[in-house]
C-alpha cells in the first residue's frame, strides 16, 4: 500500500513539473475592464463606443487589421443604410468621403453607394480606435478562458507570447461566435423550423444548412496590354462558371428576361482606383461550406478549397472572358497569396437570447405580443438577402421577395438567456435563420457592434451583468453618439429633434410606418405631418396601463386637445399657455391656439417635456416596468 502511495505521489510530481515546465517563461497578466474578443465589423465599433465611454478596454485580433468582413475579408462594398448613417457607421463612412473626395467617389459599383479599398478601411478604422482607454494586440489569439466569480480569465498568446488577461466582461465578436461555443452558451445553427419560430416562409422541419461563403479576391486594373493571367488551377472545370455573366435582379419574377452582360458583372464590385471586388454568388466564387463546429486546423485546411474555387473563376475570367488585364491586386492584403486574411461568412452560430428576433417582428413590428422596436439598438434597411445558390440541398425559398420594411433589432438578441459576463455580437446575434439573411449585412454589424460596447460600459459602470441594465441608458448612450434606435429614414442625425422622434419613436406612442422599397427599404416618420385623435390616443394606451378617459374622434391633434390629454395622462393642470410656452421655446415661434393642428415632431416634443415617457423603465420584450 505504501509502495502504491509513494508511486502516485512521485508520478504527480512528475506531472506537475512538465505542466509548469511547459509553460512559457515569459507569461505576463494583464486587466482590462471589457475584453472585445475579434477586431472585425462589430468588435471594432464595440470597442470604439465602450472606450469613449470611459471603460479600458483590450481588442485580441487575429489578423494584422481591423474590420473583419469590412476589410480583412475584403467585402469592401457596403450594403444598405446609405439613407440611415447611424453613429459609428456615419462616421466611418465619413471618413471614407473625406479620403476619396466625397460621395460620388465611392459610388464606383452599383451593387453599393460606398465601396472602397480594404486597406484603406483598415486604416479609417484605426484612426477611429484612437482612445487613450482603447488598446489593440493584433496576431493575438486566444487558447482558453474560463470564469472565477465575477471575473474572466482569458489564456492570450500575441506573436507567441503568453499572456493570462483578466477581465470583467467579454464581448464575443468573432466570425462565427467562437466564444460562445467554446464555453457552451446554447446556440443555434443553420435553418429554424417555422413550428419553433412561427415564420410561415421557414420549412417545416429544422436543418443545419447555413449560407454560402465566400473567399473574395480584389483585382486591380493593370492597363489593356497587360497580362496577368493566373496558372491554371488544379480542378478548373469552365461549366461550373457558365452563367457567371447572368446579372438578373434575383427578386425579379419569372417573366422577366434574363440579361446576361459580363462587363456589367466585373463592374458589380468596382473599387476606387481601378479595383474591382470579386464577390460573385451566380456561377462565380460562392462556395458551400459548413466550418463553423470545426477546429481551427480543420477550418483551415477546409478554406483552401474555397480559396482554389476562387482562383478558378479568376482564371475563368481572365482567360475566358477577355479580362487578363485584371490582376490579383499587389497592394492590399498582407499576405503571401495577395488574397484576403480570412473568408466571407455569411452566416455564424446564432445565440439563444433573451429574445429572438423574427421575420414576423420585422415586417409587422406593432402587431406582435411583445415590443422588440421599443428596445431597439441597431438598424437595417435591406432585404433578406440569403446565397444558397451552391448547396442543391439547400430549401429553395425565395427569402428575397419577403416584404419587409426598414427595421431595428433588440437589445435583448445580444444577450444570453441563462449566461452572466458575456455579451454576443457580429453575426451571432439572436434572431432567426430567416432574418440573419439581413442582419448580416455590413452597416448593421457595424451598429450593432457600438449597442455592444454602450451595453458593456453601462454594465461596468453601473457594476451590474447585462442583463441587469436599464435599457434605456443603453439607448440614450446610442443616441448621444448619434446613432439611431428606429429606423426612421426621414430624420437624421442633423435635426435638432432628432434624438426627441427617437425616443418617442421607441416608445411606440407616435409610430413609423414601414414600406418595403426594393434593395432599400423604409420606414417613414413623416415629423412633419399631424395625427388624428384616435391614433394618438391608441399609441398612448399601447404604452400606458392606465390610461386617459378622453374620448376622441377623427379630428386631427390640436393644441387644446393635447393639452387636455397630457393632463389626464400625468394627473397635472398642463394648459394651452404651458403648450404654447414649450412650442415657442423649442420648435419656432408662433402664434398658438386651441385650434392650432400640431404636427408629430410638435407632439413629440411636447410628449417629450411633458411626460418624458422613454423614462419609463422596459424589460426585454419592450413591455414598461411597473413600478
């Protein structure tokens, strides 16, 4: 027995020296407040926000740039919210402007009014991450993490080097929610059963079919004698590109005629200085794979198929369809191929959160249970746009005729359902398969990404776990920063009132009316137009549990009748002189009486001062505390 004990003892021994042997000589630790782990589209922003609030913040990057999809991935094409610059999408969209010359100099495609080149991205962005309070470690990469109480321990390896960072929150912003799978947080992946999301356009039964990606290629104009035809790749078979040159609108319907035009094709993507992104989903350079539940190692080797498929369209194009004076661009990404860093996701692990986002909230916001557009914290105009092209397997749903207006998505789909200390962004967030065919785009990860990092600093500062914070801090942090809250297309940032139509906006008492338009779709404010009695009164109880005893009728809102409702609703005397002072004072003078029609910029202003509903605390589901 003895013997038996001291054989055990010794091998620990043994074993505890070759663990800490194994360990790097130089292990360092480092505290942060918020550690943003991916420096793409979202964790960029998130980082950028968080920081100007007041809270350190460390970004771990596995690339040598910022901006993931944006710039790493190369998609440098921006889809959607041209009419909705919102927050830190405005101001890097700015800067772009400035670099280039304003905005017809990055309307060079027409698949987008912004385009641009990847390494100009990456260096707008980094001039944005400029915070005393914001730090970066680029070709960092993270091992483990685990939790002790309230804090995170997060094994970090920079160049080699490793590094124990502690922290007090994480914000997942990887490309497929690598975060969130390594510690176990329930997610979901591919396409929902519509019996579980109650979306009559999802299939009856769930899959794991997710979209197709993407290795983008960006090409550079070499002059018209120039040859920079590519080797012929191993597995180039010139059928499989056949109707690469067919660019039919996708949601037009059957009787339309097919228009087949390659040099409409190539132009599709058109950078600045004669660079053109390759992005091609008919018969081009969309590849269906399914990474997202593999190793890192197996990942890799996986992408160079999609990398080889790419190469062949680049050798299709140029050796079949005239174009070998465009070459692989020398000056852009950092690497020994000259192609991208990483892949074109589409699609990601998708977080079970405190809510989850559906096509049904999105196309008939004010008709649903629950009042997702209250919590609202990022915007998106553009269609439900899915590839499945490549995969035959694949449900042929036409997602892209879904009509659907300009929409918001939820503070809650960034949070975890039954998981402290992490919040979840870039393409991971909760909403459906259906509608990640529009969340994913460009400008929306962008503005949900800075909803991250306001989400986080309230949290820390308020020394509380996400889901814990008063919404409406989040959104008056979001609003401060100019971003939008509602996706109202005809109030932007500029206007004085701007930020008092938001906040009434989000409380649902005046409400947008959504038209889907296209590739870019809507929803109208209309400040400037008056509103009956009975709407009033009907947007009033949607957000009050008691309410006013006034009976209205069809007449339009007048000065004395809104008197007399925020009276009723505040149980204070508030008079015609009390509405005309407010007018006055903060919209224009004039002359004001019981007769004056007010408009609904007018009524949001006096909603605003005399009852300041966005006060109200909300849980989730857009539903008002009680107190």
């Amino acid at each position: 027995m003895i013997a038996f004990y001291l054989k055990n003892y010794f091998f620990n021994a043994l074993l505890l020296v070759s663990l800490v042997s194994a360990l790097p000589a130089e292990s360092k630790e480092y505290h942060t407040q918020l550690l943003v782990v991916g420096g793409g589209a979202s964790g960029t922003t998130a980082a950028i926000q968080a920081s100007r609030m007041g809270v350190k913040t460390l970004v771990i990057e596995e690339t040598e740039w910022l901006g993931g999809m944006l710039t790493s991935a190369g998609v440098a094409a921006i889809d959607g919210n041209h009419q909705m610059p919102s927050g830190l999408w405005g101001e890097f969209r700015q800067k772009l402007y400035d670099y280039y010359g304003g905005p017809k100099a990055v309307e060079t495609g027409w698949v987008s009014n912004t385009l641009f080149e990847p390494s100009v991205g990456n260096r707008k962005l980094k001039e944005l991450a400029q915070n005393p309070n914001l730090t970066i470690w680029y070709k960092a990469e993270w091992k483990n993490i685990t939790r002790n109480g309230t804090k995170w321990t997060v094994e970090t390896y920079v160049k080699g080097k490793r590094t124990l960072v502690t922290a007090d929150l994480i914000i997942d912003a990887t490309e497929l929610g690598d975060v969130m799978g390594f510690l176990k947080i329930p997610y979901r992946i591919g396409m929902d059963s519509r019996f579980d999301t109650g979306e009559s356009f999802a299939p009856e039964k769930a899959n794991n079919i997710i979209q197709d990606l993407t290795y983008v290629v960006v090409l550079k104009d070499f002059g018209k004698n120039a040859d920079k035809t590519i080797a012929k790749p191993a597995g180039y078979d010139p059928k499989v590109f056949e109707c690469c040159c067919d660019v039919t609108d996708p949601s037009a319907d059957a009787s339309h005629k097919r228009s087949i035009d390659c040099n409409q094709m190539i132009t599709y993507g058109k950078l600045p200085n004669n660079k053109y992104m390759i992005n091609w989903p008919k018969c081009g350079n969309d590849i269906y794979l399914n990474i997202i539940e593999l190793s890192k190692k197996d990942r890799e080797a996986a992408l160079k198929e999609a990398k080889l498929h790419s190469l062949r369209f680049i050798y299709h194009l140029q050796a079949k369809l005239g174009f070998k004076h465009l070459g692989i661009a020398d000056d852009e990404f950092p690497t020994a191929d000259r192609l991208p860093m990483i892949a074109y996701h589409r699609e990601a692990r998708r977080l079970d959160g405190k809510v989850t986002l559906t096509v049904n909230d999105i196309t008939a916001p004010y008709q649903q249970k629950t009042s997702l557009y209250r919590t609202g914290i990022a915007i998106g105009d553009y269609p439900i746009d899915h590839h499945h092209l490549k995969n035959p397997e694949a449900p042929q749903i036409d997602f892209i005729n879904i009509k659907v207006p300009a929409y918001n998505i939820p503070l809650g789909a960034l949070v975890p359902k039954n998981a402290d200390g992490i919040i979840v962004a870039e393409k991971s967030v909760s909403v459906t398969n259906i509608v990640a065919g529009a969340s994913r785009l460009q400008p929306v990860v962008l503005t949900i990404g800075q909803a991250a990092g306001a989400l986080a600093a309230v949290a820390i500062k308020n020394n509380q776990q996400p889901a814990q914070v008063n919404i409406r801090q989040v959104q008056m942090a979001l609003l401060e920063s100019k971003a939008y809250l509602m996706p109202f297309i005809d109030v932007k940032p500029e206007d004085k009132d701007f930020v008092v139509m938001q906040k009434i906006g989000a409380t649902g008492i005046l409400k947008g009316t959504g038209i889907p338009y296209k590739w870019a779709n809507q929803t109208w404010f209309y400040p400037e137009q008056p509103v009956n009695e009975y709407t009033l009164i009907e947007g009033f109880k949607s957000f009050y549990p008691v309410m006013t005893d006034l009976f209205p009728s069809g007449k339009l809102v007048n000065a004395a009748f809104a008197a007399k409702l925020f009276s009723s609703v505040s149980k204070k005397d508030i008079n015609l002189s009390a509405v005309s002072q407010v007018i006055n004072e903060r919209i224009a003078r004039q002359n004001v009486g019981e007769e004056t029609v007010l408009s609904r910029r007018i009524l949001s202003v006096l909603i605003d001062h005399f009852l300041n509903p966005f006060a109200q605390e909300i849980d989730f589901n857009g539903s008002p505390k009680l107190k």
